[in-house]
C-alpha cells in the first residue's frame, strides 16, 4: 500500500518512514504542502498521514494540512492527522464531519505517542478502509502482526518442567 506522509520536521519525516517501511508499507515522503499536494495530484496513494502544520509550526494559526485534509480534490483518500500541538477543536474538525463516506481524518496522532501508535493507526485505517478494490496488502499485514503475536504467547517458558 502507498502511504504519502507529509511533515516539514525533516528529522521526525525520516524516522517515522522508516518505521511504516519496516512494517510494509510504501512511503512517500512530503517535507512540504507543495510536495504532499503534488504526490496527491499524481494518484496512487492509499493513505495520506499529514502534519496539521506543514507551513510553519511556530504560527498557531497553521493548519494547512487540516485544510488539505479535508480539500474534496481528495476526500477519497483515507487520511490520518499527525501532530506535535493536538487540541481539541482540530481533533474535532480533523474527525467530523462524515462527506461521502469518509471524514477529512480516520485518526489523529499526536507526535509525542510513539512510531507504534502511528503504526497502529495505519493498519486500523487499511483493516476498515481499504482504499483499493481487491487489494490484500493490509488484510496481510495484519495476519502477519497477529501471527508474530501467537507466536510470541506460544513461545515455551523455560522455566517451565516439560511432561514426561
């Protein structure tokens, strides 16, 4: 699946890729409104995770990936809000209201909650909203996180005494 993840933290883009990466996604990375509008324009994304600021995080009145998020060029595309200053009143306007079938956001992500959180909102997203007709990629991944989890419960204690 194709991810477009847009945040103009250089640092904090990279390492977050990396992360959607090793757990199988395809991500393309924006550090600019400019750049995620473009990689939108050209198609083939699945997903969009935007940075509610991606112009200037020092300007409070910054909301441009808000404002694309919920721009009807692309409510098709599922999108997840990732930000480092959550409040309230964008929560609310990230995950409401409901325009053909879709929200401007299916989740939103505060920066401080961890590469995890972020993975987990994805996969959610991709479990619920499989943007592609016919595609398996998410149903896999999740089989995959589920079968490394079984796996885990059912590794042997050691300190257990095996029957005789």
């Amino acid at each position: 699946m194709n991810v477009l993840f847009a945040d103009n933290d250089a640092f904090f883009l990279t390492t977050r890729a990396e992360f959607l990466e090793k757990a199988g996604y395809q991500v393309w990375q924006a550090p600019s409104l400019a750049e995620a509008k473009r990689l939108l324009q050209e198609g083939h994304i699945h997903l969009a995770i935007l940075d509610i600021r991606l112009e200037n995080d020092d300007d409070e009145k910054d909301v441009s990936g808000l404002t694309l998020a919920k721009d009807p060029a692309y409510r098709s595309i599922p999108k997840i809000i990732l930000t480092g200053f959550p409040s309230y009143e964008h929560v609310r306007e990230a995950l409401g209201p409901v325009l053909d079938g879709l929200p401007p956001a299916l989740d939103f992500v505060s920066k401080a909650e961890g590469p995890e959180r972020l993975i987990d909102a994805v996969t959610r997203v991709f479990a619920h909203h499989n943007p592609v007709p016919g595609a398996h990629c998410s149903k896999k991944i999740v089989a995959k996180k589920r079968k490394m989890r079984r796996q885990k419960k059912a590794k042997p204690n050691p300190r257990r005494k095996k029957p005789a």
